[in-house]
C-alpha cells in the first residue's frame, strides 16, 4: 500500500494522506497539494483524560521533507495516535517511513517523540501495543478524578503591557481569584508584550506552547487576565480546544457562588446578563458556567433573537426588583436614621480583612474567610466605642483592580450603604506586597463613586504577617494606625482615633445642617 500511495503521489505532484482508525480501518482518504494537507473536521472527544484520539494520520511528502512543524502541531492540536511521513524518492518510490508520537511528559523540553526511520517494507514496530503502553502512561500520571468531580483544572494566563512588577503582581491576584472559585492552577503565563495580539491576545507560537502544556497537565480550562471580546473567546476557543475564560467571568462566577440575600443575587444576575448579551453570537461553551438555559428554540425568530429579547425582558424585570430592594434598604435607613447612630463603613480591597476586623470589634460572627470576596452581601453591627458612643459598623463588599463595569454599577445600590456613612475605615492589606497599589485602586473607586469627600481612617492591617520596623511603625502612624485585626489588644488605638473622628464628622455635620 505505501509503494501504490508513494507513486500516487509523485503522479498527481499531491501530498495524500490515510487517517487510519486504531482498527486498521481507514476512516478518510485526504488530497492535498504539493506542500500541505488539510485534515478535515474530526468528532469532538474529550478535552480531559488520558484517551488519544484513536486515529494517525500517514501521509506523503512529494518534496522529501521531513516531518515538519505543521505536522508535529496536526499531531498534539488533534491527539493523533500517531503522525508518519513517506518521503518520495525521485523515482516515486518510498524513501522511508518517518513517524512521531506524543509523549506523555516532555522530556527536555518536547511533547513528541521521534521513532527511527525505517523502509515501510520493514516497518516491525507493534502501533497497538505501542498506543496501549502510551495511554497507559498518560492516564498514570494525570489525574482526571479531580476533573470528573467538577473541579476546574486551568493554565492561567496574562499578556500584560505594564511594567514587569505589576503584571507579576495582577497575575498574582488571578491566581487568588482562581483559588476562590476552587479552580485548580496548575501553571501560570505570563508574555509581557509591546502590543496585544487583537485575535489571540498572544502570538499562536506561545499559544501552541500552552497547548502542549495543558495537554502534558491534563488542564480543561484557560483563564485569561485580560478581558476578552467575543471574537477572541471564538478564535482561542478553536485554536485550542479548551474552555476559555476571562477574568471578568471569573469574577462574576465566584459572585453568583456567594451573594447570598436577595438583593446580592439579583445585582449578581443582572450584571451576568449584560456581560452576556454582546457575546450572545459567540456563546459556547467557554461560557457554560454562566449562562444556564437562558433562551429556547422556536418558529418566527432565530435562536439569536430569542435569546436577545429574553434577556432584555430579563434586564427590565431586574431593573424594577433592585429599585423595590432598594426603597426597602432606603427605609431601613431612615429608620435607623431616627434612632441618631452615627455610621462607620468598612471599605478596601478584597481579603483585606474587613469581615474579620468587624468580627472582633463586635464579637460577631460574619463568614471570614482567605479568599477574595468572600463578604458580598453588606452586614450592619452596633459598635460601643471607649466612651460610651455608640455607632453602626457596616461591612461592604470588597473592591478590585479593573472590577468589571457593569459589576460596580450592578452593586451600586449596596455601595449607596457607604453614603449614609459619617466615616469610612480604609483596611489595608499591610502584608501585601503590592498594598499600595490596592490603596490607589480604592481611592480611585471611591472617587468614582463620589464618596472620597467622606472622612476617611486608613487601617493598616495584617501587621502579624509582616517584621514590623520602627520606620515602617513612622509610615503607619504617619498615614493612619496599624491593628491586626485577629488582636483584640492591637485594637485600642484604632478605637480611640476612629471615635476622634467621629465625633469632629458629627459636629462638621452639626454645622452644617445649621
């Protein structure tokens, strides 16, 4: 058979290839032209598991390559058994057969393996034992239970255009994220680029890479850190045959996973449909986490119509639930309005510890966890503070750095608590390396949202995670105070200057309402 297809060849100066099922069947007979060969649509398969495709692809080579990039790429993109090459002699004869097999971890670098090239008449090697020993080696070492039980196994990655510093940092920050929503991060990318790749956000040499990776890993899912539109989601998705996400989606994953009170859920789900109303057009299944069964089939509208017009329906029926929640919070307030307690809001970045801070000032209870926004939902405690004062202490949810738009306006109704506030607490991540940075993010946040004419207390917190120094005790006692929040005897000074303040906001208030 390989004389015939080799003279086949040299006859029609064609490229022609057999994909041969593990069976010995040969499922298609594939035309190509001189220098290449276009491998047809195959059945989808599994993108997680130690299973090769079931198929390899032998094929000729007119010209008298070797086995080349496009073909090692054609071997890890499509799992291929087995990729082989004929190179033709210039009688049109069988040169050799040269083929090439995934490994199941790279060795120096590779994720093939070369066999010797031996005369197709001489061919001795056993290609079912050979593709046996090989799944079986995959499947030891990957471990594809975690994935069969939901969890997510990803490659995370950022093609950043800032200084090193803070891409290392935002990428840092991705993985937290990622550890919240309990994905499993098995490698970390980071391409610092003068220019972002406008389809595949990096180039399709360092995308091929991270395909060999994932496969070498048994990885499902890509998370990006930069937003992708929905023609990049489709052009990454196709290239790589893995789930696809951004870090806007991720987000509002782990949102829906923790809003617990009405009003949480709703901002939650309309800041999901608006995020998926561009993408309607793209929608597969990089975004089955998020969209349900939103839309059905029927006569009269397309598919894309339907779906567009429920989730406008959708949008407006939100709209009016939010705006009776919040006439419901607006009485709440004044109620409490009437009662005269004085407000004191905890704002700051995700996980800076202002659950727990809240916790040991009123001896609560709040779920506090190390994750990134695990408080969305604000909760409101009484607070005696050392002289007898007493004021409402109201945890919010936590800021972050490029927090999606619709997101912050969705839960601008929750953030309406800090308005009524007479101070706001700024708690600090102190033992974050990039706690400066998460300051200005909050500060710009807060100007955004019109609230930084409020008086403001920075806290710097977590000192029990940092080698305290007498200048960084300058620095802290400079700019505000310094506490651990899980220290109830580190607390006293915040106390006394957060009552301090209070008392100059209530007579500046006073005042002004003279």
């Amino acid at each position: 058979m390989a004389r015939s297809l080799c003279e086949l060849s040299h006859e029609l100066n064609r490229q022609i290839g057999l994909l041969i099922h593990r069976s010995g069947k040969i499922e298609a007979v594939i035309v190509g032209d001189y220098g290449s060969l276009l491998i047809p649509a195959l059945p989808p398969q599994r993108a997680t598991g130690g299973r090769l495709r079931g198929l390899r692809l032998v094929h000729t080579h007119p010209g008298g390559e070797d086995l080349t990039d496009d073909d090692l790429m054609d071997l890890v993109f499509l799992r291929l058994d087995l990729i082989a090459v004929l190179k033709i002699a210039r009688d049109g004869l069988p040169e050799r057969l040269y083929a090439a097999h995934l490994l199941p971890s790279g060795e120096e670098g590779r994720a093939w393996q070369f066999l010797d090239p031996v005369h197709p008449a001489a061919q001795q090697v056993s290609f079912t034992g050979l593709v046996e020993a090989l799944e079986q080696e995959f499947s030891r070492r990957q471990r594809t239970a975690e994935v069969d039980q939901g969890r997510d196994r990803a490659i995370l990655i950022s093609v950043s255009t800032e200084p090193r510093d803070q891409a290392e940092a935002s990428l840092a920050e991705l993985t937290e994220l990622a550890r919240s929503d309990d994905i499993i991060v098995l490698d970390r990318v980071l391409q610092r680029r003068s220019r972002i790749n406008p389809r595949y956000i990096l180039g399709k040499g360092r995308l091929s890479d991270i395909v060999i990776r994932a496969l070498r890993l048994d990885a499902n899912l890509l998370l990006f850190n930069q937003e992708l539109n929905p023609s990049q989601i489709r052009s990454i998705t196709d290239f790589t045959d893995l789930r696809v996400i951004d870090r806007t989606q991720l987000i509002l994953d782990i949102f829906a996973h923790r809003a617990r009170s009405r009003e949480g859920k709703l901002q939650v789900e309309m800041a999901q449909l608006k995020y998926l109303l561009p993408r309607l057009s793209s929608r597969d299944d990089a975004l089955s986490r998020l969209t349900g069964g939103i839309g059905a089939r029927g006569p009269g509208e397309t598919k894309l119509e339907i779906d567009r017009r429920r989730i406008n329906d959708r949008l407006a029926r939100l709209a009016n639930e939010l705006k009776e929640v919040g006439s419901e919070r607006y009485r709440r307030r004044a109620r409490r309005r009437k009662k005269d307690l004085p407000v004191l809001s905890l704002v700051g970045y995700t996980n800076a510890g202002k659950s727990t801070l809240l916790n040991t000032l009123t001896d609560s209870a709040i779920v506090a966890e190390d994750k990134l926004f695990a408080t969305l939902d604000p909760t409101s405690r009484r607070l005696r503070f050392p002289e007898e004062m007493e004021v409402i202490i109201t945890d919010t949810v936590g800021f972050i750095d490029n927090l999606p738009e619709d997101l912050l306006l969705a839960f601008k109704a929750t953030l309406e608590e800090l308005e009524e506030a007479d101070l706001l607490l700024h708690v600090i991540d102190y033992s974050n390396p990039a706690y400066r940075h998460q300051m200005h993010v909050v500060q710009r946040l807060l100007q955004e949202l019109e609230l930084d004419n409020l008086p403001i207390l920075a806290v710097f917190n977590k000192l029990d995670r940092v080698q305290m120094s007498a200048e960084r005790w300058r620095q802290i006692e400079a700019e505000g105070v310094g506490v651990s929040a899980l220290d109830q005897a580190t607390l006293s000074p915040l106390l006394e200057r957060a009552q301090q303040l209070m008392k100059k906001a209530l007579a500046t208030r006073d005042q002004g309402c003279r």
